[in-house]
C-alpha cells in the first residue's frame, strides 16, 4: 500500500507515528509542489518564507505561491497577494494584491476578506469606500476572522448584527 505524501509530510512535520523532522516534511512538500499540488505549493512556500526545514529565500516563496495562487490555493492566493501588497520579493504592486485578495476572498477565505476591507478602507488596489470597506470586514467578521473581531465593533462602531 502507497502512503501519499500529504500524509507522509503531515507525519513528519508534526512526529505522528515517526521522529519529528522538519527537513523531511519540507523535502515532501517539495516534492509535491513540483508534482502541481495546489497545497504542497503553498506549504513549500511557505517554508521558504519562514525558514522551516529550509533557509530562508523570499524569492522562491513567492513563486510557490504564485503556483499555488495560479492553481486555486486560496491560502496561497492570500500569500501571493501579501507579498504583492508589501513588495517582498516582487515589486510593490496593490493592484494585482487587490486582484487575488478578491479571488479567494469571493471564494470565501476569511483573511483575505479581511485584506480587502483594509485594501478598500486605504484606497490601496481599489478606489476607497468605507461602505465597501466595512462589508468585507462584516464578512471576516462573521467567520470569526481575529483581525475583524478587533476591527468591525473598535474602529466602526458597528455590531455584528448589522447588516452590510
């Protein structure tokens, strides 16, 4: 019998069932990043970006999850576009962090929806607008997104009951 390697790597990266190793899991990550898993991608990514069973390297953070993004990984379309939104690795670029904010965010991934309320209250990758701004956080809000816990009843004065 053929264990798969989500499996494998989730063994390792937690030490169920064998030695806790955080190399072999980013090896197993890989590995299923070049096999275009949409998730491996965004874990391999996210080793680079965090130095997990790997050094640290921005740049190749950013192109697993830009695979990732570009396979439908909402986690990793969240990634991307944080890196887009800052400019790590990449060019400073609000747009096209708006643009995949929205792809996961309309898929219904709660930081991203977060990111776009925050994108629409600065006017950063959209033109500003507080009523757009306050839906998407109402949306994380309702996902018990921790940011838009803290954002939607400090910073608006609003209830979770009203309606966006």
């Amino acid at each position: 019998m053929e264990i798969p390697a989500a499996d494998i790597t989730w063994c390792y990266e937690h030490g169920i069932g064998v030695k806790k190793d955080l190399f072999k899991a980013f090896d197993c990550y890989e590995i299923a990043a070049h096999g275009e898993n949409p998730e491996a991608q965004c874990m391999a990514g996210y080793c680079y970006d965090l130095g997990i069973g790997t050094l640290i390297n921005k740049t190749k953070a950013l192109e697993w999850y830009e695979q990732s993004a570009m396979n439908g990984e909402l986690i990793g379309q969240y990634n991307f576009a944080n890196f887009c939104f800052s400019g790590t690795a990449t060019g400073r670029d609000r747009n096209k962090a708006f643009y995949w904010y929205s792809k996961s965010g309309y898929a219904g991934y709660d930081y991203s929806q977060y990111r776009l309320g925050y994108a629409y209250q600065l006017g950063a990758g959209a033109n500003k607008d507080m009523h757009e701004a306050i839906r998407w956080y109402h949306k994380a809000y309702v996902q018990n997104n921790p940011p838009a816990l803290k954002k939607i009843p400090v910073v608006f004065g609003a209830s979770a009951d009203d309606d966006y």
